[in-house]
C-alpha cells in the first residue's frame, strides 16, 4: 500500500498515535492500532454515509486521546511497584488511581504556585483580563446573536413591513382591510397578526401608570405560540369596534402592579380611561414586541379606509418554508393587491424581515465585531502568559533538572508544568468571569434601560460550557510550549546550570515577541477605528443645545380629554405657571423629542403643483409645538419668526414653520418664507388645509444620529392639540428642583395625569445613541488592555533573553565588549522580532478592517493616522519594554555575574 | 475474594479469546455481533486493555497461526491464559454471587420490551 493511498483519516489518527503515545505502549502495539483503524474505517466507509464517518472519526480520535492520557499515567503509575495486582484490570480502581494522581499533581502545582506569589499573581491576572473581556462580551454576544427569543421556533417568526420604495418609505404599516386580504392571500405563513404600538395608561390606585403597550391582531398568541402563564389569549370577537375592552398584562405588571394576584383574571381596570377586563398574564420573558407590558386587541372601524396604514405584520412560516419563499409570495400578493386597489397599493411594496433581527438589529454585528476584538485579547493573554512561563520556567531549570536527574521523565514534567498552567488557567478563568461579571453590568450600566430586555445576558449553561471550553484551552495554549522547551533541552545542561545555548528557548522567544506585538497591533489598529469613528459620531453637533434642558413625557388620558379646547386650556395653564417659575428660563411642548426616533409623517406638497402622482406626494416629518420651543431647545431660528400666542387660536390665519431640509425638497434655491404647503396626499380643496410657512429653523439629527436630516414641519400647538406630548424646560438653576416643582404644577390642575420618562436632554441624547459611548469605552478599554500586555510579554521576552545570555554578556564584556555592543546584540534581534509582528500584524488589520467599513462612520478602514499611531504607541511602548532588562543588566556588577565561576 | 468488577473492555476481550484465538480487528467484530451492537469498542479502548492483560499475564501473543493461505502476516493473534480464564471465571462468579445478594428481594431483571 503506497503513501498517497492511505486516507486522510488514517494518517491524521497514525499521526496522533506517534504523537501522543507513551513510547512503550507505542512501539508494542502504534503499528497494529493504526493498522486496527484503518481496517475498521475500509469496512464501514462502504457501508456508512459520509456525517456518520465524521462522527466515528471523531468517537475515535477522542477515545484515542482520552486513552493515551491514561497510558501515560499508567506509565508513570509503574514508578509504584504495587501497580501489578490484578484489580489494574477494574475499571473502578483505575479511576481512584486517576483522581489521587490528579490531586497529587494539583498538589505539586499549587506548591509552585505559592512559590513565586508575585508571577502568579501577574500571570493570573492576565489570564483573569483575557476572559474577563471575553466572557462578559460572549454574554451579550450570546444574548443578541446565539439565545433564541423566547418563542418556540422563533427563526420561523418573521416581521413584515409595507414599504413604498418610489417614496423611500421602508417601515410603512398596513390597515385593516390590507391585513385581512394578506392573512386571506398568502400560502407561507401559518398565521399572520398585525401589532401596533401604543403607549397605554393604567389609572386607578396611587398614582396613574404609563406603560408601553401594543394593540394586536386576536391571534397574536397563536403566531407567537405562547400560552398565558394565566387565563386565555384574545378571542377574534374582542377585535370588533363594539366589543367590551379586554387586555393581557405582562407577568412583571402582575407582580408589581397587582401584587401577584392569582385571581387577577377576570377583574378590571381602567385603561385610557376605559374599563377593562384582565383576560390573562402573559409570563415574564414575553414582551412582545419591544418591552411591552400590556396588550389589546384592535379594535378595527371596518370603515377605514384602505390607506390608514397603521398596523405592522408578524407571521409564523409554515414548517419548511425559508424567508425567500416568504418574501415572494408576499410580492406576489402586493402586485394583485396594486392591481385591485391602484389608488391605494400602487407602488407599495413588502418586506420580511427576521423577527431577531427586528428587535437587536445592527447590535448584533457590532457586538460580533466586539467579540472578535475580545477574542484577539483573549490569545494576546495567552501570548503573554506563555512569554511569562517562558522566563518562569527558565529560572526553574534547576528545579527540573533535580526533578529529571531523580527519574522523572520528560513527560511527566510536561505534565506538571501543565497542570500548574491548568491550575492558573482555572484561578484567572474563576476571575475572569467574576470581571465578566462586573464588566456585563457596567455594558448594562452604558446601555440605556429602555433598551430591549431581552439584550440582557445571563449565565446559562452553554455559556458556561463555553467559558469552561476556553478556560481550558486557554490554560493549554499558554502552557504547553514553554512546558515543551522547557524540558527539550539536554538534562547535562540542565544540572550543570549554565543556560545551555538557549537556542530553543530564544526562539520561541522571539516568536512570541512577534505574536504578542503582532496580536497588539492588529487589537490596537481594530479598537482605535472603531474609537475613532465612535468619537467622529459623538462630535457631530445634533443642531440643538442639550444642556440645561430638561424634559418629561405627559399623557391626557384619551377618554376624559376629548375636547380639544379643554387640552389647549391645560396646556396654557401649565406653561403659564411653569414659565413663571423663576429658574425657568424657558418652557414649551413638543409632540417628539429632538433626537429620538420619529413615527408620525404626514403627507405634504408645495403649492404650485397643479397636476401630481398621489404616489410622489413626500412623507414629512411632522410635530405640533408651542412657541417657544427653538428657544428652548437652542435651534437656530434662520429665517421669519417664531410661533406666537396668537397662532395658538382658531380664529387666525394657519402657519408652519419649516426645517432646511423640508426648505431645500420643496423650494430648491428660493426663500420658503411666505410660501404654502398643503396637508394630504389628495386635492388640498379647502382653504383649512394649506399653511404658509412663517419661519425657517436649522436642522437637527431627526432620523437618526448621523443619518440625513428629513423634511420636518412644525405645527403651532393650540390648531392641532396632541394628548401625548413633551415637557421641554431651559433651566438656569437645579434642574431636578425644576422638575419636581413642575411635576406638582401640573399635579395640581389635575392629579390623573400621568408623567413619564422625566430626563435631561443629555440623557436623552445619550440613550439615543448610546451604542456610541458603548464603543467608544469598550474599545479604547481593550486598546489600554492590549498595550499592557503587549508590554508585559516583550519585557518578559527580554529579560528572559538577558536572563539566559547572562553569563556571556558578562564575559563579552569582561573581555572587552563595550555595553552597547550587548544593547546591539539583544535589540537587534528583538528589533527583527518586532519588526516580524509588524509585518504580520498590518498585514491582518489591512484584511480585518475591510470589515469594519460597514460599521465605521467617518473614518476609513484604511485610516492612515489610525495606522501610524497604533504602530509609533506600540513601537515605543515595546522598545521601552523590552530597554529595561538591559538598563538593568547595565546596572548589575560584573563579579556578580562571574562569580559563580 | 475480590469482588470488584472487570471493565466491559477487558471482560468483553476475555469471552471474546475464551474458546479460540484471534487478532484485534476479530475481536472487534466478534464482541460487536456478541452483543448485538451494544458494545462497540474503538480501536485505542481495545489496544489500551490489550496491553493491560498482556501486563496482567492474562493473555498472551498466539505463536500458532493459521493456515499460511488464510493468514495476513500483518496481524497479531491473541490468546487467553490460564490466568485469564481463571479472572474470567471469577469474574462469572462474582456476577452470579452479586445476583445471589438480590434474588431474595423478588426482582427481576428488565423483561426485554422494558429495556
């Protein structure tokens, strides 16, 4: 049988055989094992498929591991003479034997730990760093990308969105009689519900209660497949206009609100002011779709009009049915629906997305980026210890030597030393994952908490096998090359204690001098784009002035408040008494605030356009606001006025004020002062429907930090008086005693009011792109941890390197070699060495940040001065590094080094 | 006596050389249709009790071999000592004095549906 017609299989297992046998073992029986396999693997491969020969080969290849860890303990048990007695054959005595030899090796290991508590104490460390980072970023990794949502099945859970691509709309909602066509027409999904947002108020008991709700489709339950932890879901009767109002709360509501009342079903509260019947609790994990707490169904108006497009679709795929199969028929559906209904659904499209994706959406890739980054850290910690075992080991050659003269064999002093990295491994690894812990709240403690709670990790036993799997790993990783120099060298060198030529020794030295700088600098390279681009974001100007303002969220109850004169009068009244306040220096209200997401656009056109496609009639950003509110929010007025009280009344002429952005689509060029805009995609027939514009004010970040500005008009509060609105106060003194007052201000004209999200607008800011601050500390937080390390390891290199060429040095010296000849000696060869890592380490950055573009904002991946400052930091940091052994050999004197001769 | 059971490999190896000699790949496929798949050794756990008898003097490398046009010279036969037969049957012994140590209790084994 020739080389080349043994399968691979058979070679990579003859390999291991050779590998990792005890010789005896190996030389009595390698031959007819590996003959034993490959007889074995000829026989079944003609019978079996392919995945069940991986398996075999992979049972194999365990069992011949686990099978030559125990011969090399057999052959280390033959020291004992008792070992021949017939119970070695029990199965159930060998494994006390394991656990004592263990212990006793864990013994020796701990000993030589306690022995130089300052190494173990750095080395630890460092082990504690790499994991740390990486299992407190695998915890968010794992609860963004890995953990199901808690749905069964949930990949099969899909969102759906109308879109109108012609307009740039992608996250348009369907209405009532477009869902039930969809849930008639489509053949893929096994259900189809619609769901819709809304906040909700729980009045009754101490204070009113603002909480984020959803409307849904009846069988929203059934789409979901989740059973209420108690009583029943939605029936379809409860969606009709006419039906008695019933609602599911979510199980924290529950606990907090009703005290965990178990018979909660069946009783009623008032919600927006209606009663309601509690049909059911939904439990915990469920918050559907985003930190929703309670749910009812729509009550859908048959009447609506096609074009009221309020609800969004989530749909559970047929078992075998993919997205794409999905997204086709649902296309199929829209063309038929455009050709039924041209008025309405001409031009409007559809897209799927997973329901995962939806609720985390870009946060998993960035996570996934910053795990990467953390992973890198993880092997540079590895890189590290091994350079500290290196020079830890060095100094132990004459331990090792006494150990090797007095018969122990090289195997197993690899074993010891391995344990002892084991054991290190496991003490950082314990660390480690309490930092991971600490380090998991203090992601939490950047991340806003209205953020999703499902972006919350949690120790589960995946996670922890996977930490355990990379404890170990990493315990192997770092110890078993140095263990292996260790002991290579001649055991004649080792007694004698001279250092031998340190030749195996010094070049894995360098080498991990390269890997340590090579690992640095692509950690460093990586962590400073995403910094920079982090800090790019941060310095954007947001076109409003965030300081000293404060703001908080208020609801009229929708039942009690349904006249609009009784709303503006409040509204008067409030702003009245709290622009009166003397550390107010100013107060307005506003529909949505500056800087967060934006849900209500109104169709708009110019005046002058006589003849147009309904179809092209712009989406437009639309809020209601009283005067005062630029100001107040510090955005710039450029042109006209602002709102005055008299625009609050019916009786006067009708204005909007209007942003550059909204200004440069309609009137390209022109000065938009004067100029009209008509409401509705229709014939603006009636005067009530068209605005003249009074005021032109700059742009803020309206749809997204860092995205363009859309198209934005503002309506004066009083014409159009909102129930939902915002508080926004420009404060001279203490911004919480503004609040407070301001809370009973409004308490005292009427105490069912209920109040929510009370905030600075830098903590709004913050939340709203809070992802960027979460980079900016992440990343520059593993660049510190990586120049650390990389510090450490090339300090260690050298000293080692010094360490071993001690002697030389000295006698190069003595015979009259000047010190800077050593410098050049010793530098030299770590200058090639950090000049290797470079190499590598562009090289690897060049190819990784290419997929970082995406992510980036501002900053090339190929970021010139990203590049050149990573390399000069680590270039000096490294050479200083790797300066100080030679300062300190400078020091020592030259008898103290000979004097042993 | 002892009365601490042998491991299946090592059990399984000595039923398997009892009544005749055979090298491993033999021994692999003897115990496998023995005991309708439900022992099935890799090639190291066999090697590794292999070499645990061969040191136990339990068995021992098989002089005789078969007929030259039956044989491969690359195989190894192995037989069973008196030793190993004597553990062999100890090891019978010791399963049928631990049955004797329940048979008072009124149980009875898994009926073959049950298992």
């Amino acid at each position: 049988m020739t080389v080349a017609r043994v399968p691979l299989p058979v070679r990579v297992y003859a390999w291991i055989v050779r590998r990792f046998l005890p010789r005896a073992f190996r030389e009595r029986h390698g031959d007819r094992l590996v003959q034993l396999f490959g007889d074995n693997w000829l026989v079944e491969s003609r019978t079996r498929p392919k995945p069940a020969m991986v398996a075999l080969f992979l049972v194999e290849v365990l069992a011949l591991l686990a099978n030559a860890a125990r011969e090399h303990v057999a052959v280390w048990q033959r020291v004992s003479p008792s070992r021949l007695n017939s119970s070695d054959c029990a199965g159930l005595g060998e494994r006390v034997r394991w656990i004592r030899f263990l212990a006793r090796d864990l013994r020796h290991a701990a000993r030589a730990l306690r022995k130089r508590p300052g190494f173990t104490a750095i080395a630890v460390a460092t082990v504690a760093v790499g994991i740390g980072a990486n299992t407190s970023v695998f915890g968010l990794l794992h609860s963004v990308l890995i953990r199901p949502l808690p749905f069964p099945d949930s990949n099969r859970l899909l969102v759906v969105d109308a879109t109108a691509p012609e307009r740039g709309v992608d996250d348009m909602g369907f209405s009532y009689a477009e869902l039930l066509d969809w849930q008639e027409m489509n053949r893929e999904f096994d259900a189809l519900a619609g769901f819709y947002y809304a906040d909700l108020t729980v009045s009754g008991g101490d204070s009113p209660l603002r909480l984020k709700g959803t409307l849904v489709s009846a069988n929203f339950l059934e789409v979901l497949s989740v059973r209420p932890m108690l009583g029943r879901g939605f029936l379809p009767r409860e969606e009709s206009l006419h039906a008695d109002r019933s609602i599911l709360i979510g199980e924290g509501l529950w606990r907090s609100r009703f005290g965990s009342d178990p018979n909660i079903v069946g009783s009623s509260v008032t919600v927006g002011g209606e009663s309601s019947t509690i049909v059911g609790v939904l439990p915990a994990q469920v918050t559907f779709p985003e930190a929703s707490q309670i749910w009812m169904p729509f009550r859908w108006d048959p009447e609506n009009p096609r074009y009221m497009r309020e609800a969004r679709m989530i749909g559970r795929l047929r078992p075998g049915a993919t997205t794409d199969q999905a997204l086709t028929d649902l296309q199929r559906i829209a063309a038929l629906l455009a050709e039924r209904h041209p008025d309405t659904n001409a031009g409007v499209g559809v897209r799927v997305r997973l329901l995962r994706e939806v609720v985390f959406g870009n946060d998993g890739e960035r996570i996934l980026i910053l795990y990467v980054v953390a992973s890198l850290v993880l092997l540079l910690a590895c890189a590290n210890v091994a350079s500290l075992l290196l020079v830890r080991n060095d100094s132990r050659r004459h331990e090792l030597a006494i150990r090797s003269s007095l018969g122990a064999g090289r195997g197993q002093i690899v074993r010891l030393l391995l344990t002892e990295s084991l054991l290190m491994a496991v003490l950082g690894g314990v660390l480690g994952i309490a930092l991971g812990w600490y380090g998991r709240d203090f992601l939490l403690a950047i991340r806003p908490r209205e953020l999703q709670p499902l972006f919350f990790p949690e120790i589960r036993p995946d996670f922890l096998f996977v930490t355990v799997a990379i404890v170990t790993a990493t315990g192997v990783l770092f110890g078993l090359l140095p263990s292996l120099t260790a002991t290579g060298a001649g055991s004649s060198g080792l007694v004698r204690n001279t250092g031998g030529d340190g030749k195996s020794g010094s070049k894995l030295g360098l080498t991990l001098v390269s890997a340590n700088v090579a690992l640095a600098l692509t950690v460093l390279v990586g962590a400073s784009l995403m910094v920079k681009s982090a800090m790019r974001h941060g310095a954007l100007h947001p076109g409003f002035d965030p300081d000293n303002v404060v703001t908080l969220q208020l609801h009229l109850p929708d039942a009690d408040w349904t006249d609009r004169a009784r709303r503006r009068t409040f509204f008067e009244e409030v702003l009245t008494e709290v622009r009166a306040m003397p550390e107010v220096e100013s107060a307005s209200v506003i529909t949505e605030l500056a800087a967060e997401p934006k849900s209500q656009r109104w169709r708009m056109r110019q005046e002058g356009t006589e003849s147009y496609d309904p179809r092209e009639v712009p989406l437009v950003l639309t809020d209601v606001c009283d005067k005062g509110y630029f100001e107040t929010m510090g955005i710039p007025l450029l042109a006209g006025r602002d709102f005055a009280g008299a625009d609050r009344r019916d009786d006067t002429p009708q204005v909007v004020i209007v942003n550059v952005a909204l200004a440069r689509r309609f009137w390209p060029g022109e000065n938009p002062i004067g100029k009209r805009i008509g409401l509705g995609g229709g014939t603006p027939s009636s005067e009530d429907r068209w605005y003249r514009v009074v005021g032109l004010v700059g742009d803020t970040y309206n749809s997204g930090w860092g995205s363009p500005t859309e198209p934005q008009a503002f309506f004066p509060l009083g014409k159009i008086t909102p129930y939902d609105s915002y508080f926004t106060v420009r404060t001279v003194g203490n911004a919480k005693a503004v609040l407070t007052a301001m809370r009973e201000r409004i308490w005292s004209v009427n105490p069912d009011i209920p109040l929510s999200r009370i905030r600075t607008m830098e903590q709004v800011v913050r939340q709203s792109n809070w992802h960027v601050s979460f980079n900016s500390w992440a990343f520059s937080l593993f660049s510190v941890i990586a120049l650390v390390l990389a510090a450490t390891g090339v300090y260690a290199i050298t000293a080692h390197t010094v360490a071993r060429r001690w002697r030389e040095f000295a006698i190069r010296i003595a015979v009259g070699a000047c010190s800077r000849d050593v410098d050049r000696l010793v530098l030299g060869r770590g200058a090639r060495a950090l000049g290797s890592g470079v190499v590598l380490g562009l090289s690897v950055s060049l190819v990784g940040a290419r997929f970082l573009g995406a992510m980036l904002f501002g900053v090339s991946p190929m970021d010139l001065g990203v590049y050149v400052t990573s390399l000069g930091v680590l270039t000096v940091v490294s050479l200083s590094a790797g300066l100080v052994p030679l300062i300190r050999l400078r020091r020592q004197s030259l008898m103290a080094v000979l004097g042993g001769e | 006596m002892d009365t601490r059971p042998l491991s299946i490999p090592v059990f399984q190896i000595l039923v398997s050389l009892s009544d005749r000699q055979l090298h491993g790949y033999a021994m692999l496929r003897d115990i496998k249709s023995r005991t309708a798949g439900r022992v099935s050794l890799t090639a190291s756990t066999l090697y590794s009790a292999v070499n645990r008898l061969l040191d136990a003097g339990w068995i021992r490398e098989s002089e005789d071999r078969p007929a030259p046009e039956l044989d491969d010279e690359r195989r190894r036969y192995f037989a069973i000592t008196p030793s190993g037969l004597e553990a062999l049957r100890h090891e019978l012994w010791r399963m049928d004095w631990m049955l004797s140590t329940v048979r008072d209790k009124g149980i009875g084994p898994l009926a073959p549906r049950e298992q």
